[in-house]
C-alpha cells in the first residue's frame, strides 16, 4: 500500500530544515534503493523557501508506514508543526512498475 506523509514545518524553522537536510537525505536514498520511497520533495513558501514536506512510501500498513516515517531525521529533529499520514492510491501519471 502507498501512504503519503505531509508535514508543515513549525515557524521560523528553516535553519533546523537545512541543517539535518544531509541526513534526511541520506534517509531517502536508502528509503530509495531498498525500493520503499516513491516520490518526495519540499513544499514552498511564498518565497520560494521549503516549508514543509510530501514523501510517498510504500509500507505494508499505516503502522509500519509511521513507523517508517518516523525515522526520518526532520521529524527526529522536531522540525514539524503538524503532520498526517493517509493512504494514498496514485491514479495518474503512475510510472509502470510501482
């Protein structure tokens, strides 16, 4: 099943976003290459500054997928005001083989 995980970053927390960007990264390569992530990226600001975050897994389940997810090094780092994450079916655009 895909879940998908959005997360709005608490205010004024850009310098904790760039400074555990190195990890979170490293997080979604690895997420990546065992196959679990399917898409990622920032949500932006009216100024074109990250502000929050969209990354689609694929997990067996909401528990494991929070459990996944939780692991992240933005959400360890506390940089979300809020988040949610919901069953996702991709409709469009799905590239074959996911």
């Amino acid at each position: 099943m895909l879940f998908a995980f959005t997360g709005k970053d608490k205010p004024g927390a850009l310098q904790v976003r760039i400074d555990t960007r190195p990890a979170h990264v490293a997080f979604l390569e690895k997420l990546n290459a065992e196959g679990t992530l399917k898409i990622a990226g920032p949500f932006l600001d009216e100024e074109g500054k990250p502000s929050g975050s969209l990354v689609v897994i694929e997990a067996a389940d909401k528990k494991a997928a929070e459990a996944i997810l939780g692991e992240d090094p933005y959400a360890k780092a506390g940089l979300f005001a809020s988040t949610e994450i919901r069953q996702w079916n991709w409709t469009f655009n799905k590239p074959e083989g996911i």
